[in-house]
C-alpha cells in the first residue's frame, strides 16, 4: 500500500499509468521508506519507479520505463528504458 503523506506533486505536472510512487520497498530485512516529490510541470512517464528519495526537477520529463533513485534537476530528461542505456540531458 502507499505511504500516505510522503508525496509531493507539483502544479500542472502529468504522471501517466502505472507509476509506482509507493514511497518504500524491502531489501532483504531492511524497510526502505522516503518522500517523493515532483516538482512543478514535470512529466513522468508510464510504468515509471520512483524510489524512496527520488527529487523530480521542475520541468523535468521522465521517460516511461525509468527509475529514478535521487534527484533530477530543474529542466532535464531521463532516459533509462528498462533500466539499461541511462542518460539524463538538459532540455532547451
């Protein structure tokens, strides 16, 4: 289930289906849990996870598939499909 009060989501951002925005997973013995934020305008793609932690930038955009794990900074793309061939760009 969601960790309720630990995500944030910023003005006119776009979260498309299938986003895991939990907040928390196990490793082994060990509970991982954090908040999330998105800032404002930001897009997150389909099928996206964002982890414990993860800082979604201002007009960032996610591609679907990714993972984020820490912060993404204002105005950049992430690009990881199935976790394989990540680059994050600044956008213009």
């Amino acid at each position: 289930p969601p960790v309720t009060g630990l995500l944030t989501v910023g003005q006119r951002s776009a979260i498309e289906p299938e986003v895991d925005l939990r907040g928390h997973w196990v490793d082994g013995d060990v509970f991982h849990v954090g908040a999330i934020t998105i800032g404002n305008d930001a897009t997150i793609g389909a099928r996206t996870t964002l982890l414990p932690g993860a800082v979604v930038g201002k007009n960032a955009d996610v591609a679907p598939g990714s993972g984020v794990t820490d912060k993404m900074t204002l105005g950049n793309r992430l690009n990881c499909q199935m976790s394989l061939n990540c680059a994050s760009e600044k956008l213009e």
